[in-house]
C-alpha cells in the first residue's frame, strides 16, 4: 500500500443498527477495490471485518475493524463498527478516529434504535455523515418510505442523492438526483444511461428542487441565480454539496445492495467527493511543557503527535496500538514519547491493519490511521509526541458499563490465569471493568450487557484456555442497630495448664456514623480489666463487624462501649478477651434492634416520550421512586428515580426490551436506607442456609 499525503485521506465509521448490512457494505467495496478477489458472508464467516472467531461464531461484528482501501488516488481508512449496544464502546473509539460517517439503514427493516443512536453519535462529535439504505434487491423494500422517515426525524437536512430503478421487481439501476440521470447496472458493475422511468420524475423533481435550495443557500451568488431560474452546472452542485455535506446541513442519503455489489462503486466516489479530508479538520491539543494549546489541525509540516484510539491485545496477532496521527509524520524507528507515562521509546515499525493481517508502511502523514506494534506501557487514549513537544489529546468519551456479574474460576487453581486474562482483554476494551468486592467476598466484572459479559467470558476460555462461572452477584447489603443494649461476654476455658478467662461487660448503641464501622470507648474504673487487654476488646469488636450476626453482612453505625469485666492473674489473655468481645458484640447487637440496610441508586433513564409510561410503571415495580422527568433538547426524556440496587439486576435486558434497545440508563450510589422487612427475612433465611 502507498503513503498518502493529508489531503488524499478520507476517514470513515461505518455505523447503524446490529445486522443492518454494515459488514457487507464494507465486503463489497473492499471487493471493488480490488483488496479481495471474492466476497465473503457473514453466513461462511470468511469476511475481511469479522475476523474474530467470536464474530465468526455469533454472526455479528464485535469490535471495531480498520480497513484500508484505495481508490481514485485516494485512501479511504473505513472503520467497521459494531451495531448492537453491548459494543457500543467500539463504536464511540470508531468516531473518535473518524471524520466522516456512513450510516448504513436496512431498506427492509428501516429505521431502528441504532439508526438514532448512530446520528446521536456523529452529532456529539459534529461529524458529517451519510446514509446508505442497503437490501434495495429485496423487492417488497420502499426506498421512498425511509427517505419519508429520515425526513420526519431529521427534517431538510435529509436529501436523497440516488433513487432505484426496478423492473418487475427487481433492482436494475439508479437515478442520481445530483446529475439529474440515470443509469442500468450491466455485466461486471458496469452502467450504461438509460431514460428516467416515468414513475420516478415527479419524486426525481420534488428531491432536485429540495437539493438546489440547499445549493442556493451555500453563496448569494448561487441564490441570487436560483431565483433568476438559472440552471447550475453539475460541477458548481458537486462543489456547493460538499461544503453543506462537511457543515452538517445536508445529509445525503445514497442507496444499493451491497450482496450484489451495486451502490457501492457510487458510494466510494460520494465519499471521495463529499467526505472532507483531515486537513480541513480542526484538531487541538495541549503542550504540556508550555502548558499552551498546541494547534494540530492535522498539519503534516509541524511537531508529530498522534492519539491511541483503540488497543487490540490478540494473542494470535499481538498488540497493537491503533493511532490517528494528529499532526507530522510518523516514520519508522521514531523516537516518541508517552506523555501519560512519560516514557520515550522507539516506535518501530510502521503498519497499517487490514482487519487483522499488517500491511508495513515507511511513514505515515498527519491525519492518516497506523498502528504501532507492543508499544511499552502504552493503552486506549494515551498521547504520543515527542519529549521536546509532549502534546496531550483529551481522551475520548467512552460509555460506562453498569451491567455485573460475579465470576468464579470454574477450576481451582486458576486464579491468576483469570487476572491475567482479564486484564488483557480490559486493555482492548474500556468498557470491561473487574472489580473486587472484599466487603462480600465477590469477584465482579461490569460489561454492557449480558451478551458483552457472554463474549468475555468466551474470549477468555478461547483465548486463555480459562473457565469462569458467571452469576447473580451479591447486593452490598449492611447491618446496623437502632436501639441500645447492655450486656457481658465470658470466655472461660480450663484444660489443663494455663485455661483461658476473659469477661467483658459493654453497651451497644447507634453511633448515628453509617460510613464508619463502629466507635470504640471505654470507660473502665478501678481496673477491673487491665489497659492493656483494651486493645483485644477492640480487635474484637473489629473482626465482629466485617460479618454482622443477622445476615453476614458488614456493620456499621455500631458504637461499642467497654464499662466493666473481669480478669484473673493466671489465665486471662489477650486472645480471651478478644473472644469475650466477640461474644458480647453478638449478643448485644441481636439485643440491639438489629436491620439489614440496602444500597440506594440514583438512577436516570433516557428514553423516547412514547416509552415513559412503561418505564415508570416499572420502576414502581422495582420499588423505585421517580422523582422527576426532564425532557431532552434531542426529543428524548429522562426519568430520575430511587431505586434499591437489588432491584437493578437484569435492568439493562429489560429497559432494552420495553424501548425496542433505544433506552440508556445511568446510576450511581446515593445513600444505605432500611431495608423493608421482607427482604430483611430472605437475606436471614439465606445466611441461615449458608447460602
């Protein structure tokens, strides 16, 4: 493959909902590219983007592909990105790097969540797009009707470039709205003109008036001519559509069937013509030895630096950090340094991914997508520049995984195979978390979903040859008293020699502190226990918290007074009165009104209007309390409630299920409240049980 200058570069994430024909697409224009000699499927699992034999097994894409292609003197890097929201991560590190999109909508199945959600995306990163409506040889799909619902969400902004042409049935050629023609596919993806057919003029007209409006409005010059009657010159529409295309006021809407190869050969050309290379892309970051803004805008001729947007850490293939270089060139056996680490190293050599094969490059210009191979030290959203200009990117905005699990090695021993594993496959995904939970005693690891969660658990058994056991993880309940207590604690053992003798008299009461275990004090006159057995009560009291006596689970709020006990001279140690603590704290705290006490989350929901009825009905169910509905400048709504963290397990399946996978859900923790006094008797009954 040849380096590519800033200006011959286009860098495009190809989005849309899970199985919209997004892996196809790109299918088909790497095959008219001439990358391959033959089309693969998802059904063969032979395809360049779905490399991964978790991809290949499950018949979807799960992380994010790069492929290279050249045409018209130009490379286009195209990053393939999952569509289901388990995997919504890869497709935020996609945007990230890209600065255009194509939004692929199945003509069949029209608009879904993900068609939104995917606009939602290319909105916050203010990226010019375009879509593509794939299964147009399907015969029953109506290119019109999507046009219509694009156009309701989106308003005029829409603007079809291409209508199909079909005969008796069948998908045989297309009318470019632009060129105001039209053309019949022949043998080998070549066209010939042909008449526009009758039943397409008067939506050809409708959508080349609404195009020319949008072609007036870029000069005076251009509306001034448009209301003389005066025709444009298809060169003067190409040039006006690309600045509205880039400005985000026009949103093209081009059409094929990527299983036919038909479509794509114009899309490639539309996204030569109207996708806007880096140079014309304002990037910034910040020099951090001068603590000033250090403006890259993707200039090849100043200081280098690049980004790492995404990390692949494949056994089979290695590691390799993905990285959009921001400005300068980066050449083999560069010296760069990591501004986060700040550590210098040589970079090595230079390579661009072709899903999961290395094509080796001298250099690489600012602008361009590369990777660098097992870079030290170095993960997703890290810096790269050099030690005399250490420039930092701000990091991308990568969703926070809420749904977990707690997992246990299925065989012993295992352990730090796991760990190690897991940590692996966290540094190519910023949307796995593992988490220990010493409180419970729990292993957890938090993903997008429960399919996330399934494809890590494989991964890990695949690729590690690790087993993991996945289940309902334990709520962080506690325990505390809220009325007073007064009682003794004895150990007293005699077996020949020395025997054991410790006695403690205390008082439980609430210490009104739920953050802090317990409050220790003592009180002790005329030394009835001596000071230096004090410190034995105390540990005492201090194992007795971690596991409380109602439920197993840790204490808090307890304040725990010693006032008076005995000892003897002979038998009487530290251990003994440690016991003796233990035995008072036990029966003072079950004296003391003990109650389980459940995490409260903050939780907000973003949903469309439509669904709030269904949402709120059931947080009720969850013992949720809403507080609030604030509606969204993007026409959605979130609902903020109160709801018990036991209540949120399997929440994201279901919110997914209610809103057809268009709702989001975010919470964090808000505050330990009473547990009501059911949950209370089952979480007794399954500490009784050993459970």
């Amino acid at each position: 493959m040849n380096v590519y200058t800033t200006d011959k570069i286009r860098n495009v994430a190809i989005l849309g909902h899970g199985s919209c024909g997004k892996t196809t697409l790109v299918e088909a224009m790497a095959f008219l590219s001439g990358v391959t000699k033959r089309m693969g499927t998802i059904t063969d699992g032979n395809t360049l983007s779905d490399y991964d034999k978790e991809e290949i097994k499950r018949k979807f894409s799960i992380q994010t592909s790069l492929i290279p292609l050249e045409w018209d003197g130009c490379k286009i890097n195209i990053l393939d990105a999952p569509g289901y929201p388990g995997f919504v991560g890869e497709a935020e590190e996609a945007v990230s790097a890209a600065d255009a999109a194509i939004i692929v909508v199945s003509g069949k199945s029209g608009i879904e969540a993900g068609t939104k959600k995917a606009w939602k995306l290319c909105e916050k990163y203010k990226l010019p797009r375009m879509f593509y409506v794939s299964d147009m040889d399907i015969d029953d799909v109506s290119y019109r009707q999507v046009i219509d619902d694009l156009t309701e969400l989106y308003g005029k902004r829409i603007a079809p470039f291409n209508l199909p042409i079909r005969e008796e049935g069948k998908f045989v050629g297309y009318i470019s709205v632009v060129s105001n023609t039209a053309n019949r596919w022949g043998e080998g993806g070549k066209v010939s003109e042909c008449p526009v057919p009758d039943y397409s003029v008067e939506y050809l007209e409708n959508y080349r008036d609404t195009l020319m409006e949008s072609v007036a409005e870029t000069s005076e010059e251009f509306m001034d001519r448009y209301f003389a009657g005066e025709e444009f010159s298809e060169n003067e529409i190409r040039s006006a559509l690309r600045v509205n295309v880039f400005d985000g006021s026009v949103t093209p809407v081009t059409m094929g069937s990527s299983t036919l190869c038909q479509g794509a050969y114009t899309l490639l050309d539309d996204i030569i013509k109207y996708f806007p290379s880096p140079d014309m892309i304002e990037c910034a970051g910040l020099n951090v030895k001068t603590n000033e803004v250090f403006q890259a805008d993707h200039d090849f001729s100043i200081a280098k630096s690049a980004y790492v947007f995404k990390t692949i850490a494949d056994p089979f293939i290695g590691k390799y950090s993905l990285i959009k270089v921001k400005s300068g060139v980066f050449k083999t056996d560069d010296t760069i340094y990591n501004t986060r680490t700040e550590n210098e190293f040589k970079c090595g050599k230079i390579y661009t991914m072709m899903a999961n094969k290395q094509i080796e490059l001298p250099e690489i210009h600012a602008g361009d997508i590369g990777a660098l191979a097992k870079l030290p030290d170095t993960y997703t959203c890290d810096s790269l520049a050099t030690k005399a200009t250490p420039i930092v990117y701000g990091k991308s905005d990568i969703s926070v995984p809420y749904t977990y699990m707690k997992y246990d090695a299925v065989n012993k021993g295992d352990e730090d195979k796991i760990q190690s594993g897991l940590q692996k496959l966290a540094q190519e995904d910023p949307t796995m978390r593992i988490e220990m939970d010493s409180a419970n005693h729990q292993s957890l690891i938090y993903g997008m979903g429960d399919i996330h969660l399934d494809v890590i658990k494989s991964k890990l058994e695949d690729r590690y040859k690790v087993q993991i056991e996945l289940s309902r993880p334990k709520v962080a309940y506690k325990e505390t008293i809220r009325k007073n207590s007064d009682v003794e604690g004895k150990h007293k053992k005699q077996s020949g020699g020395h025997g054991q003798y410790g006695h403690v008299k205390m008082t439980f009461e609430p210490s009104g502190d739920l953050d802090t275990p317990y409050v220790f004090e003592q009180t002790v006159v005329g030394g009835s226990v001596p000071k230096n057995y004090f410190p034995a009560v105390e540990k005492g009291i201090q194992e007795s918290v971690e596991a409380g006596p109602l439920a197993g689970y840790p204490v808090v709020g307890v304040k725990a007074t010693l006032y008076d006990g005995s000892f003897h001279p002979v038998d009487s140690s530290e251990m003994a009165f440690k016991t003796a603590a233990h035995l008072a704290f036990k029966d003072g705290f079950m004296k003391a009104d003990p109650v389980l006490l459940e995490p409260i989350a903050s939780l907000k929901v973003a949903v469309e209007e439509k669904y709030t009825g269904d949402i709120m009905g059931d947080l009720n169910k969850r013992r949720g309390r809403v507080l609030g509905m604030n509606p969204q400048n993007d026409g959605s709504t979130v609902i903020e409630a109160e709801v018990p963290y036991g209540e949120l397990f399997g929440y994201v399946t279901d919110l997914r299920s209610m809103t057809g996978g268009s709702g989001d859900f975010s919470y964090e923790f808000c505050r330990y409240e009473q547990a009501p006094h059911d949950v209370q008797e089952e979480q007794v009954k399954k500490s009784a049980e050993g459970e």
